[in-house]
C-alpha cells in the first residue's frame, strides 16, 4: 500500500452529528471570502447530494456572495476534461453493454460458484457494486496477493475492461478520481497548472467521508492553495466501509492540524440528545436523581407504529396533512427517509395515491416502466421482421402493443420502419402520439419519469448507431436494451427536484446526511433493514466475506477497530463477533444523521411483523428500544387517531380495514385481560351499516365492504 497523502492545513472537527455542518461551512466560509474573493475559494465537498442546499447556506442574504461550490467527482472529471477534452464519459447503459461484452468473451475459466449464482435475482447488480468499489479503489488483480478464485476473475475482468475502456477514449464514472489523482500527481502536460490557477483556497467540507484517493486528489490540488478541511466526529459512514478509523486518527496521518469547532449560531433540537445518542451512545448528563440535568439535554421525538408496512405509509401521509394545517408547512418542508432506495419508488406511489406530492423524480425500474415495455415490444418486432420473420398474431410483444395502441396492425409497423434505427423509434413516438397519451393518461410525476424513459431509450439507439460494439441494426438495439432494462438499478438514476408547486421529499436515508427540513419520517425501522443481515452484499456467503481480506470494504476488522472506530463501542472484550459489530455500528451511525435532518419533528416509524392473521408482533429496532430505555430520551406514540383523512383512495382503504381492525382490537384487548369497549364497535358499525343503505354508494365499494366483514369473521368463501 502506499504511502498516506500529506496535507497542509487544518481540519476544523464538529463534536457529532447533532451538530449543523451547514452552519459550521458557512462560519468558515465567511473568513475565507472576503482574503481570497468569493470565486477564488472552491468548496470542494465529497457527495453530490446537498449541493444546492449548500450553496444557498454560503450565499447568504446577509452578505450576499457567489459561493463555487463543487462535488468532489464533478471537480476531477473538469480536471480530466482539462488534460484531454476529447474522452468520453461512459454512460450507465453502455458500460453495462461493454462489461458484458468483456465477460463474455472471457479466456479464463468462471468458477463454478460465479455461474450458479448468476441465476440468483440481483446478481448482476451485486457484481456491478463490487467492480464499482474495486474501480474507486483502484484494486487492480496483480497487485493482490492470494484472492480467492472469485475475487481473482472479477479483478481480472475489470482490469480488462478498463483496458478496452482506455483503447476506445472512455473514462468510466468510477474511474474518475483515480484517472484524475493520476493526472494530477503526474502534472501530465501541465494539467495541474491549468487546473488550480483559477483558485487560491479550499474549503474541504465532509472530511469524515474522504477517502485515501480523495485525500490524495486533495493534496494534488492544494501544494499553493490554503486549505481548510471541515469533518464531524461520529460521522462517516460511506468512508468506514471501506477504511476503517475515525476522522481524527486519519487527520492526523495527512499532518493536518486539528482544531475543535463549535459553529457560533447553531440552534438546538428538540431530538438532539436523541442524535447524539445514537452515534456516540452518550445520553443526556443526569442529576443525582437521574434525570436530566436541563431541560435542553432531554431528547425528544414521536414513534408511529402501525399494523402493516402500506399503512405505515397512510399514516404518514394523514401526519404530513395534519402537520400542514396545524404549522402552515408547505410540502417542500418535509422528507420521508427509508433504508435503501430500492424502497423509494414503492413509497413515494402511495404517498401519492394517499394525495401527498412527492418531489423525488427518477425511474424506479426500466423493467416496471409502461412505456419502456411499449418500445421494447416495438424494437422486438422489428428484429422479427428482420430475420424475415413475420410478427406472431398473439405473441407477448404484439399483445402489449394492441393494448397500448389499439390501431396498432402489420401496416403501422412497416411504416415506422426507416434505415436507421433511433429514427425508426422517433417516427413510432410520434405516429402513435406517444408522448400525448403521456400527458393525457398519466400525473405529472409519472409523466415526467416516462418522458425520461423515452429518452433513456433514444439515447441507447443513438449509442447502438455509433459504436461497433453492437450491430446498429434492430437484433443490436434489442440485445442492448434488453441487458439494460434487466441490470437497471434506480440508485442510478434517481435525483431529486423540488416541483413547481412543491412536493414531499422520498429519500434513502443516507440522503439525509446534508439535508434540512422541519418535519422527517424515517420509515421501515425494524432489525431486518437497521442493521439487517445483508452486509455490504448478498453475492457472497458471509462466512466467504469474513475471510477476502481484497474485497473492496472492511470485511475483517479486529474487536480493536470495531472499538477504535464507533465510540458506542468502549471495551474491546465486548466484541464477540466483530464482522456483525462494525456493520451493525455503521447502520446505528446512519440513523443518527438521517434524525438530524430534522428541524422541529422527527418521527420514528414502523410495523408489526407476522405471518398473517391475528399472530403478529411488532419487532421495533433494537436502537429505539435503547432511546426509549434510556432516562433524558423520550419516545412518545404520536397521535395520529385524530388526523383528518384526505383523498378518495385513503378514505376508502380506511373504511375497508376497519372491520378486520376493530376485530383485531377486541381480541388484542380481551387476550391481555382488557375489556374492550364494544360501544364504540356498535357506533362505528352502524355508521357502515347506514353507508351501505345508501343507495348512490358505489356498488363494488359495498361488496368489498361486505367482503371485509366476511373475511374478518373467517368465511373466506361467500355463502349464497
């Protein structure tokens, strides 16, 4: 390994996470503008994610100034434009269709394990995230010593990609900061000089997530430039993933001069204790009679926890409304976090259907989306009729066609039909006015998420034309196409906007780190998702992980490190399985920055777990079950009985899980000793019962009404 970087300058740390780094970023800022000018500092920050938010908190209305602001990412890829203007990004499709290209024309043997799982959902996304984090790491195959047979032909075929990757002019996305720490440090043809004349400080912000290449791109950057680097103890979770130590100890490797900081406007929430908590395990300082020493150390937030996982959602979405009538919040003011953002799509459609907007855009899934399936079917056909082939009466592809185009027939699709291909998709886009029926049938959301699947598509016909790696003929487009609806993964695609007449956040909740708003919902805590059993990935046994010491993460730390790295560890000997204890310590670290982005109301939410009927139990993580245990912390259910239910689709899914809820809420009551006030069952039943006299309801919505009663009394089949 080489040597760690050396870095001059200072590293400013906040005591936690409780703490604002916005405010402390802008506190820094302000000193180094006006010595060096607004455009002569460059706030170098290591996530994308923030960006916007961080920019307008060092453009103040006080003093008003035109921060620069940059992702770490986005800066090195300017640093290689800079060297060679000429090389070509690789976009996520095409890099799916080259590395399958180099996997299939493989020289060496697939271990045997590798072509088993190859069958298993989400292999090929599992082995994308590993190249990816190999890639960043710049873990090349000659440099290990001993990997296993798995490990040593993924290395190997990432190392022969990336070769056919240079011989073409492509830079992969992951490849950035390596390529750009290369150029940089080799000052090839001058670049360093081009690169960093244009500024002459550098504010470093979320230092705890930096990298050893990133810290090496930083010391490339600042030989004459000041720099000012601003961390939080208790902080990093993407960096401990794959190095472990806190940013103190990989401060002061770089030589930086550490300094405490405590940003002099920062305000104190009402959950602060809560956060602190959570990343350090220190609760509030106790009086002898152990409570609280003030009432500002006691940590406060609100727990919601519902039945079943669809009306946790419901519930949430009745909160945000009541929210909105009780305070004047607008939408824009509230974010609702779940634990990996393959949950964000499903999410964000019931808060819709409940009537919430949502302000989250981006394609959950090629594979889900209406319109990708109406080109792919479309794109299938013509390769039929390519092969000279005629399309089938009653297959797949031409059934999904006639549902979408009823006039669809033999003769629309040869007049679509034009020498090239991406003007053979754009002449079907327009004779079937599919962007019309776009913005006729769907909501705006989902309407702008087609519009960009139907570009997405376009821009693969326009690839398919221009490269040799595929035919640019319709069996080309249809194998690439078919590849990149198959690996699509929405952690790629998924961004954020705020809409024109706003809308609610839906976010993983590692997106929260640098984020701010008055209310957030973190969703789905239970053990299964914080920390869950799927560490770092399910490619591997986790037993196979404990022993790849060349995996591109931590898979082997020590009972020592565990406790070296997460203060809520203290004594080593506590450790028994220190695998298990340092993923679960980084999940527990997650938590506590996504409850900081929380101004005025942080809710904690979750389900009951069960196999059906009434033998559910509600398995709360095992983190709130602490924050509840512990004096000067408080978890309060939240009253949402009372909240008002908005919208035609929540009222109905309310008035249908009533029957088999109050019958719930009997037998709960009568099996712990209770005695359930059967009154109150009476008033509720006769008010259903006058809804279904009504001779104007709905006669489907009667039947299911009915159903419900039925199904609640265990009559699964109707007797008449």
């Amino acid at each position: 390994m080489s040597s760690p970087p050396r870095l001059s300058g200072s590293c400013k740390l906040l005591p936690g996470p409780e703490s604002d780094p916005l405010a402390a970023a802008t506190e820094l800022y302000a000193e180094l503008a006006p010595r060096h000018g607004d455009r002569n500092v460059l706030v170098l920050k290591r996530h994308p994610t923030g960006l916007d938010r961080l920019a307008e908190a060092l453009g103040t209305d006080d003093a008003p100034r035109s921060p620069r602001v940059e992702s770490l990412p986005e800066h090195a890829s300017k640093a290689i434009e800079a060297y060679d203007p000429t090389l070509d990004r690789l976009e996520y499709e095409e890099r799916i269709e080259l590395i399958s290209l180099v996997i299939d024309g493989a020289s060496r043997d697939i271990p045997d394990y590798l072509e088993r799982a190859a069958d298993r959902d989400g292999f090929a996304r599992d082995v994308g995230q590993l190249l990816l984090g190999a890639t960043r790491q710049r873990l090349r195959l000659d440099d290990l010593e001993d990997p296993h047979d798995c490990l040593a032909f993924l290395y190997a075929m990432n190392d022969r990609f990336h070769q056919v990757l240079e011989q073409r002019g492509y830079v992969e996305r992951a490849d950035v900061v390596p390529r750009a720490v290369s150029l940089l440090e080799d000052d090839a043809d001058g670049v360093r000089g081009r690169v960093t004349d244009s500024f002459d400080a550098v504010l470093a912000v979320e230092f705890e997530e930096f990298r050893r290449l990133d810290r090496r791109y930083l010391a490339a950057l600042t030989d004459d430039a000041e720099l000012v680097c601003l961390g939080q103890r208790h902080a990093s979770v993407e960096r401990t993933g794959v190095e472990p130590g806190t940013v103190e100890s990989i401060a002061s490797e770089t030589g930086l001069e550490i300094e405490p900081f405590e940003p002099s406007d920062e305000d104190a929430q009402p959950h602060r204790a809560i956060t602190r908590f959570l990343a350090t395990g220190e609760a509030p300082t106790a009086d002898g009679a152990g409570e609280p020493a003030s009432e500002a150390e006691t940590g406060r937030a609100e727990r919601i926890r519902t039945r079943t996982a669809r009306e946790q959602v419901r519930t949430v979405a009745r909160e945000i409304q009541a929210l909105r009538d009780r305070h004047g919040w607008s939408y824009d003011e509230f974010a609702v976090a779940v634990p990996r953002i393959e949950r964000v799509p499903q999410t964000r459609r019931r808060l819709r259907e409940a009537g919430i907007p949502t302000a989250t855009i981006g394609t959950p899934s090629l594979a889900e989306d209406p319109v990708v399936n109406e080109l792919y079917a479309f794109v299938t056909l013509q390769a039929r009729r390519e092969r000279g082939a005629r399309p089938l009466e009653d297959d797949d592809s031409t059934n999904r066609l006639r549902a979408r185009v009823p006039e669809f027939d033999r003769s629309l699709l040869e007049a679509c039909t034009d020498s090239s291909v991406a003007a053979s998709l754009e002449r079907w886009i327009e004779r079937t006015d599919l962007k019309g029926r776009i913005a006729r049938e769907e909501s705006w959301v989902d309407a702008r998420e087609q519009f960009a699947s139907v570009e997405r598509v376009l821009e693969i016909a326009g690839f398919v034309e221009e490269t040799d790696l595929v035919g640019p003929d319709w069996r080309g487009l249809r194998r690439m196409l078919r590849r990149t609806i198959r690996y699509d993964a929405p952690y790629v695609h998924a961004v954020e906007t705020r809409p024109p007449t706003g809308g609610v956040a839906v976010c993983a909740a590692d997106d929260l780190k640098y984020d701010s708003r008055e209310a957030v919902f973190l969703l789905d805590l239970l053990d299964d998702h914080y920390p869950g059993d799927g560490h770092l990935t399910r490619l591997f046994p986790r037993a196979w992980l404990e022993s790849m010491p060349n995996y591109p993460a931590v898979t082997d730390p020590s009972p020592e490190t565990v406790a070296d790295t997460f203060a809520p560890v203290a004594d080593p000997s506590e450790v028994t399985n220190p695998f298990d204890a340092y993923h679960a310590q980084r999940s527990r670290r997650r938590l506590a920055l996504a409850t900081r982005a929380a101004r005025s109301r942080l809710y904690c939410c979750s389900y009951e777990r069960g196999s059906g009927g009434l033998r559910r139990t509600h398995e709360e993580l095992r983190y709130l079950q602490l924050v509840a245990d512990t004096p000067g912390l408080s978890l309060a259910d939240a009253d949402t009985g009372t909240a008002r239910i908005r919208g035609e689709a929540a009222a109905t899914e309310a008035l249908l899980a009533q029957p088999r809820g109050e019958l719930e809420r009997v037998l709960r009551e009568a099996s712990t000793g209770g005695q359930a006030d059967l009154g109150e069952t009476e008033e509720l039943f006769e008010e259903i019962a006058l809804l279904l006299a009504d001779d104007d309801l709905d006669p489907v919505l009667a039947e299911a009404i009915r159903s419900q009663f039925e199904f609640a009394a265990g009559e699964v089949i109707r007797n008449e």
